[in-house]
C-alpha cells in the first residue's frame, strides 16, 4: 500500500547551507610524505581539499537525522521505534557471554558496536567525523598515522601509549638514522614480547600453529568457519593478550614514512657504497649490514635485488636504495616476530604463497614501504597490510600499482589492527574473500588510497552460502563482521580520496556490518561506479554465475551496523536485492550520498532505504538530478518471522532526496512526503531553496574541523 500523506503544493522545502567556505574544515595539513613523480625531495606542503570531502558533510547528516526524528514523531510511531530499540538491546544484552545457548555471544564485543546499537540515529553524526579524521590523519605523515592508529585503537578498546617521537632533525647522516632506527626496531620488538606475554606457551603455540588454517584457508564462505570451537578459543585467547602493545610497536616502526629518515639514505646511494660479503638470501649488491638487538639490518645496493627472506631469518629490516627489486615471501610470526622493509626507488616485485608476508602478521609486527615506482604485490592468503593477533602495515607512496591476493588480503584485522595506504597513483586491487578493509573479532582491517582512478574487485571464486540465489561470496571494501557461532565482529574501514574509481563485489561487501560488526565505507571524491557483480572470474576468466548481488552500499546484517558515504561526483550505484541502505535482524544501515547526478539500479527486494525483520534502513541522497530504478524506495514490510510482533517494534525505512529533478521506480513524484508500506515506511523528497521561496531557517556555518 503507498499513501501521500502530503500534497506538492504543501512539501517543506530543503534547508539551506550557506555558501561554502572551505578554509573552515580544510585548515592546513603537513603532507611531507607525498612523494613526487620526479623527485624524492620535491613535496607538496597540504592536502588538496577535495581529498577531504563535502565540506558540509556533517551539517547534511544533521539534516537527515532530523528528518527521521520528525517523521518518527508526526507520524505517531515514537512507541514502536523506542520499542525495537529496547527490543534489540534486550537481545543483546541476554546473550552477553561467553556461553549463551545460541550462535550468538559476547564474545569480542566491542564498547563502541554497544554505543551506537543503543542510538542509531547518533551513529552517522559520529562515523562521519570519525572517517574523516582516520582519513586525514592517514593522508598525512608519522605524527598523523599514530594519530590514526590511536583513534582506532580507542574504538577496539585499547588503551594505547603512543611513543614519544620526537621530530627529526632536518639534516641527517644515514648512519645516525640507522641508529634512530635499529632502536625503534628493538622498542618494536619488546613491545611484542609484552603483547603475547599474557599467554601461556601452550596458548601461544596454539594460535601460531593453527590460526592460519582455522581462520583463513579451512573455508570457503565467509560467515563463519567451519572449526567453531577453535576458532573461539583462539579469539578468547587472543582477549587475554596486550594487544594495545602492539599498535605501540607498529608506531615504533613508523619512522621509515618519516621524510627526513628516508632523505638521509640518498648519500648511501649517491656514493654506490658496496659491502664486501655474501649475505645469504640476497642476490646483488648490499650496502651495508648492522646487528642490533631486534636483529640484522641490511641496506640493499642500487642495483636490481632479490631477496629470499626465509632464507634470511636473522634478518629483522631491509633497506633498499634503488633499483628493480624482488621480495620473496618473508613471514612475520614467533619465529621472526619483527620485520620492516623500506623500498625507497623502483618497479619491485613482492611474490610468496607463504601467510603473513608483505606488511603482515601472525602474534608480531611488521611494516613495508615502498615510496616510489610501479610494484606489483602477489600473494596466496594473509598478506598486504593484514594481520591475525599482531599490527601490520603497507605504505605504497606512488606509482600504478596492483595488489592480488586471494583470502585475507589488503588490509584486514583480526584481533589486532591491518593497514593498507596508497598515496598516489592509478592502482588495482583484487581479492577473493575478505580484503580490501575488512576488521573481524578483535579487530580493524583498513584500506585508504588517497589519489587515484583506482579499480576494486572482490570476490569471483567462491560459490555464495545462499543456495536460493546464483553469485560468490565477496566479503570486503569496508565490511566489520563476526565470525558467527564464535564471536562478534571488529572494524571494517575503507576509504578512498580522490579520483574516479571502479568498485566490483560480490555478495556481502562494499560497505557494510554483519554479526554483531561495523563497516565504514567513504569515497571522498569522483565520479564513481559501483558496479556491483564481479565481471569476471578471480582468475580473470569468464564468469559462470549469473549477475546478482545482495548485502551492500549500507548494510546492516544480523544485529549490526554498516555507514556508506558518498562525498561527490555522479555516482552509478547496482545491486539485486538488499543493499543501498538496507538493514536484516535488528540491524542499522545507512547510505548517504551528499551530491551529483547518481543512479541507483536495484530491481529486486530490499534496495535503497529499507529496514526488514525488525531494521532500520535509512538512504540519503543530497542534491543532484538522482534516479531510482526497482519499486522498494523506503517501503517498510508488516511481514516479521524472525521476531514477533508487536514486540520488536517493526521496521522502519526510509528514502530521504534532498533537491534536483529525481525519477523513481515505484512512481513517486517528486516533492512528495509519502508512507511507504506500513507507517514505518518513508519516501520523503523535497525541492531545494532554489527551486521554491526560501524559508527563514537557514542553517549555521559548520564547525571548525581543525
């Protein structure tokens, strides 16, 4: 049933944001450590703005959560909605240990997941400012990463003590760097040592010995795993680690990003100093060989170099100076608990089927950067910025990358936090089954790439868990999900700054919670296409399930949240069915797009602003000339068979437009406020200010962001 409960002629006009002042939120930022094309020493001095954003982000996002208040009040259903607040609440709070009789517990349950579950309607307000500044500070240098990392690690419920890094000076002698360096290396490795002390031998063994299967390579879906009793015994575990000491660790090793670090280098590579001894494992000229406390650190000549790490054990960093280069695997784990490579020039190669390689961790840290030329990352499992109970990180300054992996690959977390930034250039990244931003129990897996036309694929290899509907499991770009039967999720983040980007997924991804998790999606600038399906194969081949989608762009999944912002551009956004702002099983989604000419394709059930089985789903669409194919435009369902009625309140969806000429799929007009399905139901289009007599209330000037 569809109703207008109020005429064109009577439709409330949009508030009014004053003209833009940029220099309010895009005060300046110290970028040092973008590298130029031409010159290791040639930097821009700030973020470009439109890296940053909408600059009225946060004001839109006031505005659409006051739309849904008022609607919730002047229709009358403030009791129901209180009601399956209260309701989902109850829910989680009996099912809040260890043993529960269901899949679900509370196991690795997160204070903030707690937070925004008990008010959603604060969550976007909060997860817009917090994607922001990880944004920001991820853009920017050393001080700023920790920063990131910090923030982070607040909301995994870690108590984190940042070290005291002082600013280097700005001239520096590559000795007195490699002594700065050879002591981070050995603060990095203490502070693992005091992360797994907590464990006794025994447990210890057990996680490096198994987490890799249980977790990773034993199954093929993406839900859940198929050993359930070890793998909640592992994230128990885990629990009981420091694991805040290692974030410290992975802040010790930040100095390779540092500017002035890497500078100090070019005279080592200038003077073609050349060590007189065969290092084993290496293939070309050696620079330089130091012992530390943490280990052995070599500096590779400028020559093209290859590296066997697993031959080289002993070895705890490299340093590179140039040339063409091959990293062969080299695992972080017990065995080699610390790694840092530092890469300053060339096309390198990073190759190896082993897990834990290329700025990963098994129970350690590690941290890979390579500042300048056109790399190519390949890996089996559990590699580019992932990590399973330690702190990874990635950093790939410049260049026309590509990273391929197959399952945990290109910044994910599990019990810990796994980083991947891009800085500049045109990259590729291609994963099977969680990748590319997916933080599971314990956890925050994030993927930042600052600039670029990037290309995203995730999925094409395994068969979906749905058997009613074709597709393959995708399970990535942004998505905070549980480990269901075992413990509840981490952090999913994605975030992407500037450039027009191709994203492809399959089911379960791009943005989105699942089992008790939250995913953060945010593209802060271009003309984007959310294509949805994978096109093809994995391995590039054709693909032999039709096209067909479901869970993304905004999803919210069995008791948890996912938020989806679009900051510009003329976005094309496809999906089947249950995606673009669409909550299942008392869970919260949102889907905000704050401008341009979008197309939302969605012909199937479930798409754009719509809660099912007691859910909120909410898709918010500012500005722009916007179409909405398929009917389900913000219509809420009287039909609940995993809860009963009218207990858990109902659902509550809603499709909010804000200005432009908009064509809807289920006929809506523009300029109409109307209830969709039952009263929980909300199709709300208003014209701009431009359009009609501008009303009195215009909006404030945002708040200072500096």
């Amino acid at each position: 049933m569809v109703r207008a409960s109020a005429s064109v002629s009577k439709i409330t006009p949009a508030p009014e944001l004053p003209p833009q002042d940029k220099s309010v939120r895009f005060s300046s930022l110290n970028s040092l450590d973008f590298f130029q094309e031409k010159s290791l020493q040639e930097y821009p001095t700030e973020i470009p703005p439109f890296i940053l954003g909408h600059p009225y982000a946060p004001e839109i996002i006031s505005m659409s959560m006051k739309e849904i208040v008022d609607g919730i009040h002047q229709r009358k259903i403030s009791s129901p909605y209180n009601t399956w607040r209260n309701y989902t609440l109850r829910q989680l709070k009996n099912t809040d240990g260890t043993r529960t009789g269901s899949e679900i517990n509370g196991v690795g349950r997160l204070s903030w997941y707690k937070k925004l579950m008990a008010d959603p309607l604060a969550g976007p307000a909060e997860v817009e400012q917090f994607t922001y500044e990880v944004h920001r500070n991820l853009c920017a240098g050393r001080k700023e990463f920790c920063d990131a990392l910090l923030l982070v690690s607040q909301r995994l419920d870690l108590s984190v003590t940042p070290p005291q890094n002082k600013p280097l000076p700005e001239q520096i002698t590559a000795q007195e760097a490699l002594k700065i360096f050879s002591e981070k290396l050995e603060n990095a490795k203490l502070a693992q040592g005091r992360a797994i002390s907590p464990l006794s031998q025994a447990e210890l063994e057990y996680i490096s010995k198994y987490a890799h299967s249980v977790l990773t390579v034993n199954t093929s879906v993406g839900h859940t795993v198929t050993q359930r009793a070890s793998g909640k015994q592992m994230v128990l575990n885990m629990q009981k680690m420091d694991r805040a000491a290692m974030i410290e660790g992975l802040m010790e090793l930040a100095v390779l990003i540092e500017p002035h670090f890497i500078l100090s280098f070019l005279e080592m590579a200038e003077g073609n100093q050349v060590l007189n001894e065969e290092v084993p494992g290496v293939q070309g000229t050696v620079a330089a060989k130091l012992e530390c406390a943490a280990g052995t650190i070599l500096v590779g000549g400028t020559g093209n170099n290859i590296y066997e790490l697993e031959k080289m054990k002993n070895v705890c960093a490299i340093i590179d100076l140039g040339g063409d280069d091959t990293y062969i695997d080299g695992a972080v784990n017990l065995q080699r608990p610390i790694l840092a490579i530092l890469d300053i020039s060339g096309n390198d190669t990073y190759t190896g089927n082993l897990p834990g390689i290329q700025g990963s961790s098994l129970l350690g840290i590690s941290i890979l950067v390579d500042c300048r030329g056109n790399d190519t990352y390949k890996a089996l499992h559990f590699a580019q910025g992932s990590t399973i109970a330690g702190a990874a990180a990635l950093f790939d300054f410049n260049g026309e990358d590509s990273f391929t992996g197959v399952r945990r690959v290109q910044g994910t977390g599990l019990g810990g936090i796994g980083v991947l930034v891009n800085r500049r250039g045109n990259d590729k990244y291609r994963g099977a089954l969680w990748a590319q931003g997916v933080g599971q129990s314990l956890g925050a897996g994030i993927l930042e790439d600052c600039t670029g036309d990037d290309h995203y694929y995730v999925g094409g290899m395994y068969y979906d868990s749905y058997p009613e509907t074709p597709g393959y499991e995708g399970w990535g770009q942004g998505i905070g999900t549980g480990i269901r039967g075992v413990a509840a999720g981490g952090l999913g983040i994605f975030l992407e700054g500037s450039g027009d980007d191709t994203y492809e997924f399959d089911y379960i991804a791009h943005g989105g919670g699942y089992w008790m998790g939250l995913g953060f999606f945010r593209d802060f600038s271009g003309n984007d296409k959310h294509l949805g399906s994978t096109s093809t194969m994995w391995d590039g081949s054709r693909r032999r399930e039709s096209k067909f989608q479901r869970f993304s762009s905004g999803f919210g999944c069995h008791y948890a949240a996912g938020f989806f912002f679009e900051d510009g551009g003329d976005d094309t956004y496809w999906a089947s069915i249950m995606s673009q702002g669409f909550a299942w099983d008392c869970g919260v989604a949102f889907s905000f797009d704050f401008g341009g000419n979008d197309v939302w394709t969605g012909a199937g059930a479930g798409n754009q602003g719509q809660g099912a089985q007691a859910g909120l789903g909410v898709l918010f669409d500012f500005k722009g000339d916007d179409k909405y194919q398929g009917s389900g435009q913000g219509y809420a369902s009287g039909n609940i068979t995993y809860h009963q009625l009218p207990g858990c309140g109902g659902n509550f969806s809603f499709l909010i437009d804000y200005g432009g000429t908009d064509a809807y799929g289920s006929r809506a007009q523009n300029n109409v406020y109307m209830q969709r399905g039952m009263a929980g139901g909300f199709l709300i289009d208003r014209p701009d200010v431009s359009e009609v007599e501008k009303p009195q209330d215009a909006l404030a000037l945002p708040a200072d962001r500096k």
